[in-house]
C-alpha cells in the first residue's frame, strides 16, 4: 500500500487536523513494514475468499447459531500459517480455530470474513479483519473489503488509508442529519431502538467492519454493535483514533474485549453513547 508523499497537502488528513480532536494511540509510531505486512496479508485471505463468493460455498452453523463457511476456514488458515511463519512467537487468537499462545506478548486477532451472513447472499459488504496488539495497544488494523476492491488500513501513528489515499472522518457536531449505522435493529434493546428511532439522526443498516469503514472515512458518523467478539473490532481500536475518530464500548471505554462498540467521528460521541444507553 503506498501512501501520498504528503497527506496534508493532498487529500484529508488522517489524524484530523482540528483542536479536540480525539489523541492517537498511544505508543511509539508502528514499523512501516509491519503495516504494510499486514494489509499484504490481509488482502490475500480476502482474495482467498473470493472463491466461493459465486455462491458455491456450504453453510455450516456453529454452536452458537452463527454461520460459518469453508471461505472462512479457509482464510483464516491462510493467515494463521503465514503469522506462524513470520511471527513464530506471537498469539494468535481467531474466530474460526483455537488460540495460539506465543511468547512475544504481541497478539494477533483475526476475523477471516466479518459479515459471514452478507457473503452467502452474495452481498459486497463483508470483510477480512486482522489486528496486532503489543503491550501499548492495537498497533496496527486492517479492513480488506475484497468484493468492493477496498482496503482500509491503520498503523499506531502512521494515519488511517483507504487503499492508496489518507482519510479522516467528518467533522460534524450536531445529530440533525448525522448518519448512524448498525449490523442489525434486530441486535438492539427495545428501548435502545425506540431511543435512536426518536433521534434525529439517520439510521442505517450498513453494518459489520464496512460501517466502521463508513466512520472512518467519512461517509457516515457513527457505527453502532449492541453485541461484537474481540476479533471483530480489534482493528478499530486503531483505524478510527488516526482517523481522528474514537471507538470505545457502551460504557465508554476504550476497549475491544467487552463485547459491544461504538465508532463516531469523535465529534458526536459523548451524545450518541449518552443517548444508546440513557446515561
């Protein structure tokens, strides 16, 4: 993944550019080359994916109810193998497969498709996920969206990209006309979603690592997952802050392991999460 000579001079900066704006991770700025490993990486399982993309892949249903394919399996395969082979001391933790205890201290989280129910409908919007942890936090994030040709990807202070090109989220203060996303009106309380419905803002179901996408980028505000598993929003931990966004859970802390999220552009987070969860 190249990146612009100088991404303030072309195009939105990555980190925002406003006073306020939400602090990057913290941290010493991540290696280049382990970013670029791991959009590499990423990239080539969502590639892999591909494959049975035409509808040919079986539907298998996991204990807990969630679908599961060979497309999935298959690419997580693909990346547990090449970390195991780069990285032989680091964890592995994935959705489809037992975790990998290294000795390094730094983690790896991987989703191999996130948005397994948009794959088998031949629906665009699923993705690869994978995220490194080391002992200051997400270092590094990777959304491969391969049926829509995008890659959004973020290192501990090196910025937030799509594909070759910086990208912030949008600066906006008030919920009149903000755009909200969500995986599922399904997946939220009742009284959460009478709230939201009675919001003016405009909800959208555009959900799972395209929604955080979405935020990121900005062209929406707010991403919003009632109920989420660490390796599906590890890789937020880093892409919204050098987006110059936040991501926090419900209670609104910065964390991806309590199982529930919430991305914005910053601007409008502390409105939204007083208003999802009646605070």
């Amino acid at each position: 993944m190249s990146r612009p000579a100088d991404p303030s001079q072309d195009g939105p900066t990555p980190r925002g550019g406003r006073t306020g704006d939400p602090e990057p991770p913290a941290g010493p700025p991540v290696e280049e080359s382990l970013l670029e490993e791991a959009v590499n990486l990423a990239r080539s399982a969502g590639h892999l994916t591909l494959r049975w993309y035409d509808g040919s892949a079986e539907v298998m249903v996991k204990g807990d109810g969630s679908p599961v394919t060979e497309a999935d399996r298959a690419a997580e395969r693909l990346l547990r193998t090449e970390l195991t082979r780069r990285f032989p001391a680091d964890s592995i933790v994935g959705e489809e497969y037992a975790d990998i205890v290294g000795a390094s201290g730094r983690t790896w989280f991987i989703d191999p498709i996130d948005g397994t129910q948009s794959f088998i409908r031949g629906v665009p919007l699923f993705a690869t996920l994978l995220a490194l942890e080391d002992e200051h936090g997400v270092a590094v994030g990777v959304i491969d969206l391969p049926a829509l040709g995008e890659t959004m990807a973020a290192g501990r202070g090196r910025g937030c990209y799509l594909n070759d090109g910086a990208v912030s989220v949008r600066h906006r203060y008030d919920m009149e006309g903000a755009a909200l996303c969500t995986s599922g009106f399904d997946l939220l309380p009742g009284d959460m979603a009478e709230r939201l419905h009675a919001s003016p803002m405009i909800l959208r179901g555009w959900g799972d690592a395209y929604g955080y996408s979405l935020v990121a980028s900005g062209r929406v505000d707010a991403m919003l997952d009632p109920i989420v598993n660490a390796w599906d929003v590890a890789p937020m931990m880093v892409i919204l802050p050098e987006a110059g966004g936040r991501f926090t859970d419900l209670s609104g802390e910065p964390s991806f392991r309590s199982g529930t999220g919430l991305a914005t552009n910053g601007d409008l987070h502390d409105t939204i999460l007083d208003l999802v969860t009646d605070r």
